[in-house]
C-alpha cells in the first residue's frame, strides 16, 4: 500500500500563463516545473542560478 502524502501548491499572480506541475510521462517519478524566465537561460557546467517558477509548493513536515 502505498501512502499519499498532500502536496499544496499556488500559482502566483505573475505566473498565471504557466501551467502547473504535473507528469509528462504516466511512469515519471517526478513533476515537471516550467521556469518564470524572460529569455533562455545558460548554464555552464557546475554553475548554479535561482530559477523562478512562479508556484508557491507547501510541503508536510518531514518532506523536502
């Protein structure tokens, strides 16, 4: 049996054309995030970047 654990998520104003995170795949062990950017966005090898998504995600106690 498996446990279902409840994910609440907000759609934020300034991302109101996004969709939200769902599965591309009915296999897919995760959810796919589209990104609340202007224009592409490049990132060399070992880079990191604060990429905004444009959801709000409350997630329970002992999750992350």
């Amino acid at each position: 049996m498996t446990a279902r654990v409840e994910v609440r998520v907000m759609r934020l104003p300034e991302a109101s054309d996004l969709p939200l995170p769902r599965r591309a795949t009915s296999h897919a062990s995760g959810f796919d995030l589209r990104a609340r950017v202007d224009g592409p966005l490049e990132l060399a090898p070992g880079e990191r970047a604060l990429v905004p998504t444009g959801i709000a995600v409350a997630l329970p106690p002992g999750y992350e």
